[in-house]
C-alpha cells in the first residue's frame, strides 16, 4: 500500500548563502513626494522673496515719489551768448512752449492713438508690462537688435519726470519702482494726462496742446482731425526726427504706421485709415519773436549732433551756451532777406525763397546764418539743404585741382571749342567759342567749354578727391561723370558746405571744421564741452589757394560776372547758376548762387525756389545772388578791420608770360577753274587778315602727297598756274602763314581742276621762209610765225597771231603789237620801247635807253644786275639776278628764271602767275597734312608747323618764272 502512493518531494536542506554587503550608508530612494515639497518651498521662498522685492519696489518707489515730487516744477532756462559772451537768446523749457490740458479735453481718438502706438496693455498692467518686456525680448533676439523697447507710458513718466537717460540696471529698476508708486496712487486717466503734458514733441515744445498749436495752430484739442492726431502721436519716439516741419517725408511715414496701430486694436476703421494716411502736411504761419532763429537752431543740433546733448536737456538745465555768432551780422543778414528789393515777385503758390552762410574761415566759427526769406522755429533751414551749386563748383572741382597739380597755372591756355564728351556736349552760355583762353578769362567771364576740358584733361576722380577733402559731398557711383563740372550733381551741396569750402582759399590752403558752439557750462560753472579746432593737414597748398584768389578777384572786376559782388574790401568769389530744364524756359535758372570771400570771412548766398516748376522759376539776372552778398558782407565788416589779401610765405610771383599769338585764320575755301584761252588753272580765295602770306601747293594725278615746298607764296589772292599739262588733274590747297608770328594756319579744303586733253597750240598753215624780213608797210597776218634770219623793218608792226620766230629781232620804230610774244634770239633795239600786252621773251633781255613802259614785263631769261631797281613802270631784265637793297616799285614784277635777293621784301600788287615753281628764296613753308618738311618734323597733325624763314612781298618778285 505504501508503495501506492507518490513519493513527496523532499525539500532541498541546502540553503542559499547570502554574501552579507559590509554595513554602511543605504541608498535613498527617489520620491515624487520630496520633489513636490521641494518645489514647493522653493516657490513659497520665491514668493516671499518676491513679494519681498515688490514691497521694497512699492516702498522704494513711493519714497523716490515723495522725495521729489518737487520735479514737476519748471526748470531752469538756459542761454546763448554771442561771440562778444553778450546774451542773445533764452532757451525754455515750457513757458509758452507748454500748456497744461485736462484729460476730458483730450478727445478719445487722441489717447487711444498714443496708447495703441506707445503702450497698448496700458489699461491692464500695472505700471511694468512683463508680458511687453518678454514680447520685446524677442522680438529683439530675433532682431539682433534693440527693435522694440518694453517701456510703458507709466514708466516714460517716470523717467521723463524723475530721472535721467542713463541705461543702467539700477536706472530702470528705479524707473519701475516709480512707475509701480505712480499707478499706486493716481488713477490711469491721472497717469496719462501726465504723460500727454509732459513729453517733449520736438521744436522746443512740450505738451500735447503746445505742440498742436505749433504744429497745426490748433488750440482746442477736440478740432484735431484723425491725421492730425496720429501724427501727434507719431512724434515722441524720436522728436527730431518725426516732426513734421523738419521732415514732412518721414512724419508721414510713421504717421502711416500708428494709423495702422490704431486700426488693428479697433480704435478706427480702415476707411478712416485710408483717409488719413493720405494726407499731406502744411506747416501754419509762425507767429513770436524771429531773432536769430536760424542760428539758434542750428546750435541745438550742433549739440546734439557733435556732443550728444538731446533738445530735452539743453532747454531745461540751465546751461549757458557761448557762440560764434556775431549779432550784428546775422541782424543784416536777416533784414536783407526779410527786404523784398532784393528778390522777384513771388510765385502763385510759392514764395521766392534764399539762404546765406557767413564763416570765419581762419577758426572755422560759423558768423551768422539764415534759412530762408520767412524762416520760422526749427523750420527747413535751406542754409544746409544741398542745392545745385552750377558754376560755383567750378573752383573746387577743376581749377583748384589743376593748378594743384602743378601742369596748370591761371595763365594756362584752355581749349575753348564745342564738343561732345561721349554723349555729353556743353554748351557757353554766349554761344560763342574762341578756340582757346587762358584760365583768367575762363574764370572771370564762366566760360563753359573750357571748363569741362579742364575737367576731362585732370580726370573726373581727381576733381572728385579734392572737392571731397573741402567737404563738398557726391553721391557714389552716380556723380562720376563730367556733368558735375557744371554743378550737374545728384544732390548738390548747401550754402553753408560751399561757404566752408571755399574758405580754404582765403585761408592759405587750410579747412577749418565750421562750428558754432565754443562751449557749455553748467548751472554750477562746470565746463560740459568745449570745441577745439585741429590743425591738420593743409587740404592744398598756399601758391593753388593763393593762385586761386587771384583767379577769383579777376570774376568781381569789370568784364566778370561778379562784378555786382565788389565793395570797398578785397574780394574774391564765383557766381553760379543752373537752368532751368522745363521745355520752353530753358533760357531761365533754377538756382542763382555766390560764393565768394574777404581776408576775414567767407559766405556763400543761394536763391531760388524749394520746387521748381512751371509757375516758379528764377527770371533775375545771374548776379542777383552777388548783389545780396555785398550787402550783408559790406554792412557786417564795416566795424571790422581791414585786411588784404597777402601771398604767403615761400610761393613765387604770378607772372603772366609773353603773349603768344595765334595762328592766322585759316582758308575756308579755295576756288579753281581752267581757262581755255590762257591755257591756265585760274585759282582764288578769300583773304584771312592783313600781313598774311599764302602758300598754294599743287599735287597731280601721280602724286601720292603735296610737295614739301608751295609752288608759290604770296600775298595776293589770285594766282594763275600755267604749268598744267593737257589731260593731267591737279589738287591744290592754300595754307596762311604769318610771317610775323611765324605761325602757320591749317590747310585749306582742297579744289579739284581737270584739264582738257585737247590743249595744243594752233598752227599755222605756212611759216614764212625768207632770210630777209618783209618791209611792207603793213603788218603781215599769217597764222604761223615767220622764220627768217633777219627782222622785218617795216614801221607798222606785225599783227599775227603767233609771235615772229626769226633769229634777228626786227628794229621798226613802232613796237609790233602781237598778242604774243616774239621768240628772237637777240632782243630789239628800238628807241622806243615796245608796248606789247604779253611781255617778249628773247634769251637775252632788251637794252633799249628808255625803260619799257608796257602793261606787261620783259621775260629775260636771267634778270638784270644794276645795284639800285629800275624806276619805269616796267623792270629791267638784266642776265644777273639783282642784288639791290632796295626793292623795285614797278607795279608789275621782273620775271627772271633766278629769283630777286634784295633784303628787303617786294609789295607787288598784281597776282602771281606760275610758269614754272618757284624754287630760290621762297619762304620757308610747311607742307601740308601727310608729307615731311625740310627740318624733319612730321606734319601730320591738321595743325601745320611754323615755318622758319618770312616769305618776301615786294611790289614785284620773281620766283623761277613764277610772277605776281
């Protein structure tokens, strides 16, 4: 039976041994139970600390208000004194600038219009917005940069009350903390009723009803139409920026941005916001004291600009501010411009507007400055607005420059021609181009073409340097090119840059940083900034301002375009003017400038109009602008002592160099004909002035180039050629030469002339074959000359055609009257002297007791030698060229195959003839374009070189069978 039944299991009796672990620490366990208790002490802590923080805040802040609540109060002015430190000016802080408005006065459109722009949580947080400061945080992160502030208007009330412009930690935790007290223990409409009275608006004024009134003469809040509203609260954030009188542009602008504000939080609809964005802006007629306005304003943003003392401080702080000003200048400039002689009657929608700089240019202290003809409280200061400056650029850009340079002086010879530039083509104001002027004459009389070559000659990039370093701006990459030459720049430059610049000049050389505050001390007599002038580097040398100022005297003398500018003072300046481009009006300007200087001062002076157009446009004359100049510039230095202007130490004398004297003008044009009858080109052009030679050279159909030497020069104007051949064309050209200048003008156009092939002489039907000449009573008529060895001896002359050829001349009493002449070997021997109209032509010349009286010369071969001329009407023929020192006075030429050497010229007043070229003491000449003269030097060049030896002009001459 007990085998039947299973066996039980029998438990192992081994047990597992257990390693004991050495004692020590056990390991605690995780608990979410401790972390939440954690948290939870850790918040209660903070809590408390917070709660701490924000009681000390509470009690912090409410102290700070307690403390000085006294900074409601008004602060102390301050004042500008004038260069003699006499008081000229007070700068407020309210006072008239502001006027206290109670929060039901402010229409609701107008808060919801500055909470939408500055504070759009304002009626939900409590003085700090951590939800605007984390929002602004992020926006900066993403930004990269300070985009947005986190300010509420709680806390610009308290900065703007309590503290000052520092951005430190502890500034701002102070600012909370007051923001904190303020919200404590005034209501929200209490808060920003502060915060609409007190910030600053721009142009001296505080407040919300200050500022509507100045900028839209609006005294009751509740007319501000929705435009005007939001352009209110557009100005705050930056005041100098976004008043509209200064800039209109960008106001309108950050107008656009609160009306879309005010949009998107439901404060107006999308029409209103369309309405009022599209408005532009008129600034009211100012009303108050006028006194030195521009100036003042100007030193407010010299303060902020050059040492970083906002509008705010400076009219609240008590500072006492020293100028450069002198009262007396800016009172006579601004009278000037206030006195309507002194411009045209203004425009249907514009007034004729100005603006003058006057600077000291030897420490750069700005004397007086104005910014319009009816310029009100920081208005547009036309004084540093960039104008068109035209001509007056001139100076700066090329001719400083180029004397600079050391190629040019004032005596330097420009080109004066019209031409065209790749596109550019400048015209003189005249019309007129003189081929070329000096500098002087460049200058005086603002001649335009010269100008602008000057300009290319030196390079644009150079004009460009050295205006840039007397502060004159250019925009980059568009005012690269010659049209700035005549003032043609993108922006321009302002009376007051013009002014600086050209002070230079009177001040040997050196620019000055124009200034107008010396210094400015605190309510306790501590000196906040004080201006140094640096003396660096020379912006030019002395002998090119110096040079300079002798070119610039030259424009107010007589025959200069400044001559209005002149008064009992040295003076040197430039007028400017710039067309206008309105098609029909081109003959007007837009602009009218001077810019000119004393040893003392220099100022510049511009009138125009803000817009031209069709209705406004300058009809003054050109020196209007130098007729304003000498009226401040003479009136303000006349308690000012007189000084000249003196050449610096070291520059050399301005010496004016020998007249060099132009090239005779050349032939416009040459005439030519062949004459059947003569067999000879007949050839004539006009003359070009007195003493002048012409050179006529010839080139036929093989010629490749004229000859080297002319055929012939002479004085006349007329000249027949009859050594043509039949069939042969010939080229001729004429080229003035001035023997007393030894100077050579261009060649003339060239004149074409073909002769006829058929050109032979006619022939007789039977020469005459007797050995004995013929005594018959009467001529004989044959068509072909006679050939006998012996002359006829009848005593009625022959009339043939063709000259008698025997050997023999014939010996009647009474001349022959051929129209030819006889072809004898030996010349007759009659008493009486032959009268023949074409000269004969024997190899030995006639020998007669009686000088020849006919119209046309004897043609020996070689002329006669006698020591003084012959007297007749006719000359002698000796076989030895004369050598008299007398010429002839026949009025008609010798015409040996050797040429007269008498030393002193002949005055022939008939026109030459060539049979052959003359190739003795013909003058020396210059061959015209393409060939090579004597000396070597290439002519290729359109204008021909001077020629070295005078062309003789005698009564008569001859040049190897050439007559005149």
């Amino acid at each position: 039976m007990a085998t039947d039944k299973k066996p039980t299991p029998i438990k192992s009796t081994t047990t597992k041994t257990t390693v004991k672990k050495p004692p020590g620490k056990k390991k605690k366990k995780f608990s979410i139970g401790k972390l939440f208790m954690f948290a939870f002490v850790t918040a209660v802590l903070g809590i408390i600390c917070a709660l701490g923080v924000y009681i000390a805040i509470i009690i912090n802040g409410n102290k700070i208000l307690a403390a000085n609540i006294d900074k409601l109060d008004m602060d102390e002015a301050s004042h500008i004194y004038d260069n003699k430190e006499a008081e000229v000016a007070v700068l407020y802080r309210e006072a008239d600038n502001r006027e206290i408005v109670k929060i039901d006065e402010i229409p609701l459109k107008l808060q919801k219009a500055f909470i939408a722009t500055e504070d759009r949580r304002f009626e939900q947080h409590t003085g700090v917005d951590f939800m605007g400061i984390g929002r602004a945080l992020v926006k900066d992160v993403v930004a990269r940069s300070a985009v947005e502030g986190g300010s509420t208007i709680t806390q610009q009330v308290a900065k703007n009350m309590f503290l000052n412009n520092d951005k430190t930690f502890f500034r701002k935790a102070t600012e909370m903390s007051i923001a904190v007290a303020l919200e404590d223990q005034r209501t929200k409409d209490q808060i920003l009723e502060l915060y609409v009275n007190r910030i600053f608006f721009g142009n001296r004024t505080f407040g919300v009803k200050a500022a509507a009134k100045r900028y839209f003469g609006v005294s009751n809040l509740q007319e501000l139409q929705i435009w005007q509203m939001a352009t209110l609260a557009a100005i705050p954030k930056a005041p100098s920026v976004y008043n509209p009188i200064a800039n209109p542009e960008k106001s309108k602008e950050r107008r656009a941005v609160v009306l879309r504000l005010m949009t998107d939080q439901g404060y107006i609809t999308e029409a209103e916001r369309a309405e009022a964005a599209e408005v532009d802006y008129e600034a009211p007629a100012a009303t108050g004291n006028k006194d030195y306005l521009t100036f003042i304003d100007y030193v407010i943003s010299e303060a902020e600009n050059m040492y970083g003392i906002p509008e705010d401080q400076l009219l609240r702080r008590g500072y006492k501010i020293y100028t450069t000003m002198d009262a007396n200048a800016q009172k006579i400039m601004e009278q000037t411009f206030a006195n309507d002689k002194f411009f045209q009657k203004d425009g249907p929608e514009q007034k004729m507007q100005g603006a003058m700089a006057i600077v000291n240019h030897k420490d750069g202290g700005l004397v007086g400055i104005i910014g319009g003809r009816n310029y009100v409280q920081t208005g547009l200061n036309r004084a540093v607005i960039p104008q068109q400056p035209g001509s007056s650029i001139k100076p700066l850009l090329i001719y400083a420059p180029a004397i600079e340079s050391g190629k040019y002086t004032p005596y330097s010879m420009l080109q004066d021609n019209e031409r065209n530039y790749n596109g550019y083509a400048p015209r003189n104001y005249d019309g007129v181009y003189r081929g070329e002027v000096d500098m002087f004459e460049a200058v005086r009389k603002s001649i335009n073409a010269p100008a602008v070559w000057l300009f290319n000659e030196i390079k644009v990039k150079t004009g460009m340097d050295f205006a840039s370093k007397l502060g004159i701006p250019f925009e980059a990459g568009k005012d690269n090119n010659l049209a700035i030459s005549l003032g043609g720049m993108t922006k321009g430059a302002s009376p007051l840059q013009m002014a600086t610049a050209y002070g230079a000049f009177g001040n040997n050389g050196y620019l000055n940083t124009t200034h107008s505050i010396v210094k400015i001390v605190d309510d306790e007599g501590v000196v906040l900034q004080e201006f140094k002038q640096e003396r660096g580097t020379p912006a030019m040398s002395a002998k090119t301002a110096y040079y300079m100022t002798l070119l610039m005297q030259s424009v107010v003398e007589p025959g200069g375009t400044g001559t209005a500018a002149k008064f009992e003072r040295p003076v040197a300046g430039k007028t400017g003017s710039t067309q206008t481009v309105i098609k029909g009006l081109e003959k007007y300007n837009r602009d009218l400038w001077f810019t000119g200087y004393t040893p003392e001062w220099s100022a510049a002076v511009w009138i125009g109009f803000d817009k031209s157009d069709a209705k406004h446009y300058v009809t003054m004359s050109s020196g209007s602008a130098a007729v304003i100049f000498k009226e401040v510039m003479q009136k303000a230095l006349a308690k000012v002592p007189m000084t000249k202007f003196v050449k610096p130490e070291g520059v050399p004398d301005l010496v004016k160099p020998e007249p060099v004297a132009p090239a005779p003008t050349n032939v416009s044009e040459i005439k030519g004909e062949y004459d059947k009858n003569s067999r000879t080109v007949l050839l004539s052009w006009s003359a070009v002035g007195e003493g002048v030679t012409y050179q006529l050279f010839r080139k036929g159909d093989k010629d490749k180039d004229y000859p080297q030497e002319p055929m012939i020069a002479t004085p006349a104007t007329e000249v027949k050629d009859y050594l043509v051949k039949p069939g042969e064309t010939y080229q001729y050209i004429v080229v003035p030469f001035d023997a007393k200048t030894n100077k050579a003008g261009d060649q003339s156009s060239p004149v074409t002339v073909a002769v006829p092939a058929d050109n032979a002489p006619g022939t007789g039907t039977t020469p005459g074959t007797g050995t004995t000449p013929g005594s018959g009573t009467t001529p004989g008529t044959g068509t072909t000359p006679g050939s006998g060895t012996t002359p006829g001896t009848g005593t009625t002359p022959g009339t043939g055609t063709t000259p008698g050829t025997g050997t023999t001349p014939g010996t009647g009493t009474t001349p022959g009257t051929g129209t030819k002449p006889g072809t004898g070997t030996t010349p007759g021997t009659g008493t009486t002297p032959g009268t023949g109209t074409t000269p004969g032509t024997g190899t030995t010349p006639g020998t007669g007791t009686t000088p020849g009286t006919g119209t046309t010369p004897g043609t020996g071969t070689t002329p006669g030698t006698g020591t003084t001329p012959g007297t007749g009407t006719t000359p002698g023929t000796g076989t030895t060229p004369g050598t008299g020192t007398t010429p002839g006075t026949g009025t008609t030429p010798g015409t040996g195959t050797t040429p007269g050497t008498g030393t002193t010229p002949g005055t022939g007043t008939t026109p030459g003839t060539v049979t052959t070229p003359g190739t003795g003491a013909t003058p020396g000449t210059v061959p015209p374009t393409g060939t090579t003269p004597t000396n070597g030097a290439s002519t290729s060049s359109p204008q021909q070189q001077n020629t070295t030896t005078p062309a003789g002009t005698g009564t008569t001459g001859t040049i190897n069978n050439v007559t005149r």
